[in-house]
C-alpha cells in the first residue's frame, strides 16, 4: 500500500504524458476489472442454453462471479445488465442478483444499446466508480435469443415516418449488410474468405484450449423437443465453431436475405446465440487494499452515429473517434483487436477502411464463427480479448461493435497480466 501511495504521489508530481505512455500509467484512481468470465455460447433455439431463461442465465453467471473471484458481496454497490430483447431485464437482474447472493443493498439496473449494451454497462460502471458515485461495481451482458429477438412488432408513427432516416431505422438488420455490400463494393467471395478465416481462427483456438481460462461451466436443464424430458447438463464449451469450415464450403450456401441482396448468407453473418458475459470492476486502490488481482485496466469508451441503412460500419468512424481522444494509432499502439463479426460485409469493410491487420483482428474468430447473443457481446468481446492478450503476453486491446439503428461505439483496455 504505502508502494502505492508513493507512486501516486509521484505520478501527480510527473509532467503528464500522452498516447500510450499515459494509459499504461498506473494510477490509484484507474478502473480496474478483477475478474472478467463468461458462460459459453449456445445455439439459440436448440442449443444448450434453448430452455434456459435470461434469469437463471445471469443468476448462475453472479454466483461463478462470487466463487471465482473471492469478493464479499456486501462490498458490490451496483449491477448493470446489458440486455437487448427482454423488457423485463430490469426486474430479472434485480431478482437474479438477490438470489445469487447478493444483498438487498446492492442496486441494480440494465441498460439497451443494442448491440454495445454490454459495453455500455462496463462504460455505465465505470463511470460512477470514477465519479465517486460507488466504489464496487458489476457489469453484465446477457442474452437470451431463443426467448425472442427485438424486432418492431409496428411501424413508427406516421410523422416520424416522414424522416427518411427514421424510417431507415426500421430496416432489418441483414437488409442494412446488403446496403453496406452494395454501396462500398463487398464482394461475396470476400465475405466467404472472411467467414471461413472466423470459423478457422475459432476451431484453432477451441481445440488448443484458448477459451478455457475465459468461459465457466454452466449447469443447467435441457428439455427434449419429442419426449418432453429434461436433462442436467454442464455446458463447458462454444457451440457455434463448425469445424472443418472452408471457403469453399461457405460459397455453397444461398443468400439468407435474397428480397435485398445475394451477398450476406447464414454462413457468413452472425449466429443466433445464448450467453452472458461479467466484468467485476473498481478503482485500482480499492482492489490493492481488497487483495483482488487486477487483470486489466478499463481506459475508456465512446459512441458515435451514422445513417441507420449502413449500420454495419460503425467500427470505421467509432475506433478512430476513440484512439484520437488518447492520441494512440491504430497499427503501432494497438495489439488485439475484437470487432464484432455482425457481418462479414462490415467486417471486411472496416478492415479494410482502417487498414487493421488481420493478424491483431479477432484471433480466437467472431461473432460468424462464436455467436453474437445481442446484449452479451459488448462484455464478452472484453472478456475474451483480454484472455487473448494475456496469450499473447499483449498489452492494448480494443473492441468495436456496428449498432442497430445506425451507431458504433468502441471501448480501451490496457491488459495488466503478462
């Protein structure tokens, strides 16, 4: 502790520094993640997680939060879930929260940005331990797809309608991969290229245990659809990975959303996906003081919008807003990159509008080859871009998302376990 002190002291005392040099600082005052788990990915609709709702989902997840990371409960001071398709988020992770074994003090809340909602609850987190507003905090991103997605269930009221970018709102997701494939020139056999590398990357790293140190096993029941009878089952691993995936494979398979284009098919978009993901956060003095091993340091997040119709390449204007606020560049400050693979038109797009290096992007594959349930995403890309750069001995990892309804947002990591 008095280390600690003393270097704080010394660091108010030091000229400040800038770009990397400033956010590989440490600091007392820095928020810091302690624990970082994720349960892992099902198939929506016939996976492991099919006949498991968003509460025990998140419920289980707490109770692996408390067992892994040693924290009294009592010290937790607010629960953020990010959540997309359920309206009853706030409730569930209320109740979920007691039940896990948190008290009745401890507050809770949930937050929908579509496709950042994880995100955006470790940036809701975070910031009201910097405000001074809690000390302790926990940011979760859950989804449940088999329980339903978030489509409109009607249009917007006519006035609102006479706004062609509100209207555009409404368009549905893989009609806004076919715009971004038509106006930037996204080819299909790009898209393939990219997809296969995804599941390829995926398929190396399940096999090689990558994503071991990352997921916690998951009890739970699955029902069987013709008899009606339930199973115990402990998911442990990824379901989405096809192994043996090629380009070739994938350039067989037919358009999913021919009424708009014959580019985005189901192998190289998104999988429909259950999972959750949690992000233990704190300032750095209070983890010291509390003996919590610190894994990361959480630099910062921004959000920026764009037309709703090309939603997809919200990472190309969201990085460069991000990294110019702690003037770092994208190719020599940065060493892991996770954008979520929503499809593999914008994903293409933003590795090639930004010039990112394939190596650093995505290693473990994404969202083509893992899943992207919705409200997840944003926590569990921290989550396993984190265990990749404790891999790789790296240090700076960003994450990026595309946002329904035209946004991006991207969040800074410094890793701290080499």
């Amino acid at each position: 502790m008095a280390t600690e002190r003393l270097s704080s002291i010394l660091n108010h005392l030091t000229p400040s520094k800038s770009g990397l040099a400033a956010i590989t600082q440490k600091n007392a005052n820095d928020i810091v993640i302690t624990c970082a788990i994720r349960t892992p990915l099902a198939k929506a609709g016939k996976g492991g997680f099919k006949d498991t709702g968003l509460d025990y989902m998140i419920y289980a997840l707490m109770k692996k939060v408390i067992e892994k990371s040693r924290i009294d409960p009592q010290v937790v001071e607010d629960i953020c879930l990010g959540n997309v398709s359920n309206g009853k988020a706030a409730y569930i992770v209320r109740a979920a929260s007691l039940a896990a074994g948190f008290p009745n003090t401890v507050a809770a809340s949930s937050v929908n940005r579509f496709c950042s909602s994880g995100l955006k609850a470790v940036q809701d987190i975070a910031n009201q331990i910097s405000m001074g507003s809690i000390e302790i905090g926990l940011a979760i991103g859950a989804e449940s797809m088999s329980e339903g997605g978030d489509r409109l269930d009607k249009p917007f009221h006519p006035e609102i309608l006479q706004t062609q970018e509100a209207t555009d709102c409404m368009q549905p997701m893989g009609q806004t991969s076919e715009n971004v494939g038509k106006d930037f020139k996204i080819s299909r056999t790009s898209q393939d290229k990219f997809a296969a590398e995804s599941y390829q990357r995926a398929e190396r790293a399940q096999k090689a245990g990558w994503f071991d140190d990352e997921i916690v096993p998951i009890k739970t029941v699955v029902k069987d659809p013709k008899t009606g009878e339930e199973k115990e089952v402990t998911l442990t691993k990824d379901e989405g990975p096809r192994w043996g995936t090629t380009f070739e494979s994938l350039s067989k398979i037919r358009p999913a959303f021919p009424q708009y284009g014959d580019k985005s098919t189901g192998g190289n978009s998104s999988q429909v996906t259950d999972g959750a993901a949690a992000i233990l956060l704190m300032k750095r003095s209070k983890a010291i003081e509390m003996g919590q091993t610190i894994l990361g340091k959480f630099v910062g997040a921004t959000v920026t919008g764009l037309a709703p119709r090309i939603m997809g390449i919200g990472p190309s204007l969201a990085i460069p807003k991000l990294l110019g606020k702690f003037n770092l560049d994208l190719s020599t400050d940065i060493d892991v990159i996770e954008i979520n693979e929503a499809f593999a038109s914008m994903a293409v797009y933003c590795q090639n509008v930004l010039k990112i290096d394939p190596a650093k992007m995505n290693p473990r594959g994404g969202a083509i080859a893992l899943g992207h349930p919705l409200g997840a995403t944003g926590a569990r890309q921290i989550v396993t871009g984190l265990s990749e750069c404790r891999r790789q001995k790296k240090k700076i990892l960003l994450t990026s998302m595309c946002i329904g309804t035209g946004q991006g947002m991207a969040g800074l990591i410094v890793n701290e376990q080499l």
